[in-house]
DNA sequence: GGCGCATCATTGCGGCAGCATTGCGGGAAC
DNA sequence: GTTCCCGCAATGCTGCCGCAATGATGCGCC
C-alpha cells in the first residue's frame, strides 16, 4: 500500500512518515502543493494525506484535480485548523475525512483503515448477453447503456431466460415465472409474450434471440 | 433520501430527526439494536447513523450484520464515548465515520454529505440533466443559476430519479425513498407527486421528462 | 416422398388494469 | 390567520395482455 503524504512541516512529516512506514505503508513525500500535483500523476496511491497549510498555497485546491480524475482515491484532510467551519469546509471540499491537529497516530491509521476498507464491492449483478445488459437488481434491460423498455410479462419472461442463458428453460418454468397460482392461463398467452419479445430484440438488434426447442421449453442464445 | 437513525435517547432522536428533515431527508428511527436489526431488512436507506449505547447492547454489534449484505451502505457511530480507544474501536468495525457527542448538527451533516458523496467515488455532487441541475449535497435543484424549488416529497421523487438517470426506478424503489415506514399511504399520492412534478418540469423547460414504464417504474430521460 | 397431426409462431382485437390528471379539504408550518 | 403542501378520490385514457384464429414448421408413419 502505497500512501502519497502532502506535508510541508518537516519534523511532522517524518513522524508519520516512519509511523505509517512500521505498518508497512509505503509512503511518498510531497512538502509542496507543486511536488503534489506531480506525484498524483503518476497514479500509484491508494490514499493521500492533505495538510492544508503548505507554502505554495491550501492544500484543499488540490482536491478538484484528484476527484476530475475519478479514480476515487480517498483523501483525509489533516490540518491545524479545527473549527467547526473548517472542518465543513474540508468534508465539503470532496475530501473523505478530515483530522484536526494534533491527533493520535492510533487515529489517523484507524481511519486510514476505514477509508480503504470502503471500495467494498458494489457489484450490481447484472449479466450479459450481446449487445443486451440485464440489471436483476433494478429490473431493467439495456443496449448500449439505452433503457430497452419492455412491458412486465415481457420483461419477466427475458429475465427468465437470460438467467439461464444458453441452457433450455422448460415451458413450465417460464408460465411460473410469468404467472402466480391466481392466475389462470387458458391460452397461449405465453406464446404470445416470446413472440412480441422475438420482434422487439430483433427490432433493436439485440444480439441474441429466442430459440423454441419443440415439446419442452425455450433457450437464449447469442447470435453468430 | 432515507436514514435509519439508531439512537434510544428520545429528546437526542427529535432533535436529529428534526435536524435531518430540515434537510429534506426521510428519517426512520430505530430506539433498539431489535428494531434497528428489523429496519435494516427493508434495505431502503442510503445511510445510518449509529448510537453505540443502546438498550439492548453496543450498537457496533450490528456493522458485522449490515456488513454481511456488503450492500456498502455506509455507517456513522455517534457516541459518547469520546476516548481514543473508542474511536478507533468504531472504525476498526467498520463505521465509515465517527462522531463523539456533544457535537454541531452542522457537523453531523457535513460528515453525512462526504460519506453520501463517497459510494459514487467518481460520480460528483452535482448532477446535470438537459438544463436542470441538481446538487446533492445541499439537495436543492437548479435551472440556469435560478433555484428550482421544489415541495419536500416533489424533491425526493426528482432526486432518486435523477440519480439514476436514465434508467429506470422501480415504483416501490421510489416509494421507498419518499416515505418512510411510520407513513402508511393507501393512495395514488405518488402518482400525484409525479403529475406535480412533470408539469413543473414543463413549465419551467427543464430539458428533462419523466417517462412512466407501465408495471414496472419511471425513468427520468432528457428531451430531444 | 406424401400425408396428417401436433406444436409453435404470428397477428388483430377487445376488455380492463394501471396510470395521468385535477379539484378538494385537512393540517402543518410560520 | 394565512399559506401551501400533501393525501385522497373521481375521472378519463392509454396500452398491456389474454384470447382466438390463422398460418408455419416439425415429426412420425405409411
């Protein structure tokens, strides 16, 4: 773990420097806002310390450059100011945390810890399938990241499918997960639904289609 | 916007509830680590904010609980308990923030927008639709530099729209960030909230549109 | 290969569930 | 006291979806 620490006062410096350096923290030095904007470039930190008093200027003007580069490397603000209203300003600023001087070591890696810990995967399940992205979570299909809209009995029977992509889904199954036990089917409704949702991914060149497999189900496969 | 507030002091839960609604959020409160435990099942709030003395045990018991879902919605431990120790003991469960009691409302909300403004990492505080714009962190829309008021429930609507801009919002997601669980509406109020807000959309040419999915949500998309 | 049956595909149509809109009144905030 | 938000109910309307009729495609059997 690589740390970028921005820090103008010498004897400070070093103290966290060796302090983060016992936890086996890797850490680069930059007394200046200038040295700063250089190290950032290079892109290799997983988090940077901000003084904000630094002789070319408030460490804060450094924060819209780090967020214009979105990559989300958490900043905590360290600073000898600790007013209320600078701490505001701090948080505000787009920085994750800030830390009113003087504090303890103990705290400044405990948040430290906090801040990285945080990347926890928010991964949406969403899957794949050509051209065609379907969101489980929020129920919706797109192309290209273009909403693909479809009516509610449509979309279930796409999700059913595509949740089993590639592999047949009996008949069954699909009227299972289109209707609940109230509902009373005496038709070929479920035809219907596959047939307008054949026209509508081919219509929008979705990149997969509908394969019926006679006398037992449907399967989605990606086209050629 | 919806919080879970953890905190068994009743006068101290007004207090913030008060102080969040002033800030057009929606405030579910949870006096016991129980109910707390019930209110997360829900899974509708963007963020909460935890009290460790609780009457049926130290409220970081539940972070390991919320942590599980690794849904990452992100945890502020509000406490008395001020020593170093303790603070660190937050973090280190996994609190994303700390808080030691007494402290400003102001800071509390300020602590709250950098951790909302995090899960996006890279998407800004600020979000831009046709003419429209919406900043998150003092929650107010805007139209060409002019403030584009909006009532308390029409804002909501507009705001978990416009963070998924473009896509769609399931119906009940929607209800969910507007009301919270002590609300019991048997109407079509939301539907109401949504008429109001499109002709204001209209009215003041915002750029923007909400389109209605039958059976399924909305989605907020840009005019042509 | 020809024939027939069973299953699937497609399309038009009509009923109705769900949505949009509006006026009204209670009630909270100031 | 006044303002205005907001829930509620009534109304009209859109378009989904179930239905049935017709055509197309396999599949088996002779």
């Amino acid at each position: 773990m690589r740390i970028l620490l921005v820090e103008d006062e010498a004897e400070m410096a070093a103290a966290l420097s060796s302090a983060l350096k016992r936890y086996d923290m890797v850490v680069d030095h930059a007394p200046t806002l200038a040295d700063a904007e250089e190290a950032i470039c290079a892109d290799v930190h997983v988090a940077i310390l901000l003084d904000r008093q630094l002789p070319d200027g408030d460490g804060l003007k450094l924060i819209p450059k780090l967020r214009a580069r979105a990559d989300g490397v958490p900043i905590i603000v360290l600073t000898a100011r600790g007013e209320l209203a600078d701490r505001i300003a701090g948080l505000d600023s787009g920085a994750d945390d800030y830390l009113a001087k003087p504090f303890a070591v103990e705290e400044l890696l405990a948040r430290l810890r906090a801040v990285l810990r945080r990347p926890a995967g928010l991964s949406p399940d969403v899957i794949r399938a050509g051209r065609l992205v379907f969101d489980l979570g929020h129920r919706e299909a797109s192309i290209d990241g273009q909403p693909f809209e479809l009516p509610r009995r449509e979309l279930l029977v796409l999700e059913a499918l595509i949740r089993r992509m590639g592999r047949t889904v009996l008949r069954t199954a699909l009227e299972e997960a289109v209707y609940n036990f109230d509902d009373e089917i005496q038709s070929n409704a479920l035809d219907t639904h596959i047939s307008r949702l054949r026209r509508k991914l081919a219509d929008a060149n979705a990149g997969v289609e509908i394969h019926g497999i006679r006398g037992v189900g449907y399967l989605l496969k990606k086209l050629p």
